[in-house]
C-alpha cells in the first residue's frame, strides 16, 4: 500500500494509529528494532513510517538540495531549525519527503493521521519550519513503509510485531536512540523479556 491510500481513509483498519515493534526474529536491515507508526491500514494494506532511524542528511542538506535556500542562508538558521530532526521513514520511496506534525499547521495538502497529528508532503511546510513558523512539534521522514493487503497481518501473526497504541511524545521525541524501549515500556515490556520463538497457544 502507498502514500495515495492516506487520502482515502473510509476504511481504518484495526492497526491505524498503533505502533508496531519488531520482534527480535526481525532480521531485515530496515526494521531490525523498528518502531513504525502506522498511518492508514485497511484491506489493501499498510502504510506507515519507522520513527527511530536517523537520516545522514540534516535539514539543512534537505533545504539546499531543494534549493529553498542558498548556503550562506544555511548558516544562518537557528540552532533549533540546523538540528530539526529529519529520519529514514522507510525503504519505499526514500528520496521523497514527508513530515508527520502537531495539528497547529495546516495546508490544503495536509492530511489528519490522528486527532493530534496531520501528514503533510509539500515544499510549504518546510519552508514555514526555516522560517520559525512551523508546527510546534513536527519530524520530517524521507522514505515510508509498505505492506500489500494481508502481508502484515501475516507477519503480525508470525511474531514478527508487537502492537500498541501509538503515543505523540515518542513520535516527536528527538531522542531516536531510546524509542525502541520507550514503545515497548508502553506494553511494559523490557527488550530482555522478548524471545525470537512465537508464543502461539
């Protein structure tokens, strides 16, 4: 499932709004310790973004490459805009942007995900964050996560996942290091507690 079918959100599915947490059988380099943040799950699959993988590129690169500022420009960004965080939301797509934000920012493009937290994928909302006018709590994402219809549920049940409601404050924590144990400190399990073997009755 793409990004297009977050414009579609008749059906919700029982994963929006939860976040998974790979098992420790999780051995693909893209999601080996993964939160995701799941945005749009219905029959025709899943969509949604990890939130604890860190991009090489700074939002400072992101800007110059998009030219929506020159390099002298780039040195003069607050401290808080240079250190914005920008992460590795997935392998599907990963030149193109996202930003998952507090719903105090608002285009004709952005998408609500949550009650609190809308998707916006356009050039304006990182323009407003460069210049001090973006949302209070916002993360940008290049890439996303993709499952076919089934192919979730499918891992899911194949102890490839936990799943739990989705908490902002992890979302937008800047600390990308601790979310793997701060998602599972929600279910109040310690990574030690996992075991690879599936636990089916």
């Amino acid at each position: 499932m793409g990004y297009s079918a977050l414009t579609d959100k008749s059906e919700r599915g029982f994963l929006d709004g939860q976040f998974l947490i790979a098992m420790p059988g999780v051995q693909d380099g893209n999601f080996a310790r993964s939160v995701v943040y799941i945005c749009a799950h219905s029959s025709a699959g899943a969509m949604g973004f990890i939130i604890n993988r860190l991009q090489e590129l700074s939002f400072s690169d992101v800007l110059l490459h998009l030219k929506l500022l020159e390099q002298p420009e780039a040195f003069m960004l607050p401290d808080a805009t240079r250190h914005f965080p920008v992460l590795s939301g997935g392998p599907v797509e990963p030149g193109r942007g996202f930003v998952l934000h507090s719903d105090d920012f608002s285009s004709e493009s952005s998408i609500p995900v949550s009650d609190d937290i809308s998707l916006t994928a356009t050039l304006d909302i990182l323009r407003a964050i460069a210049e001090g006018k973006g949302p209070a709590r916002a993360t940008m994402l290049l890439g996303y996560a993709g499952w076919a219809a089934g192919q979730l549920e499918a891992e899911i049940s194949n102890n490839g996942w936990l799943n739990c409601n989705a908490h902002d404050e992890i979302i937008f924590d800047p600390c990308v290091d601790s979310k793997y144990e701060q998602a599972l400190a929600l279910m109040g399990v310690s990574p030690e507690m996992l075991s690879t073997d599936a636990g089916h009755a």
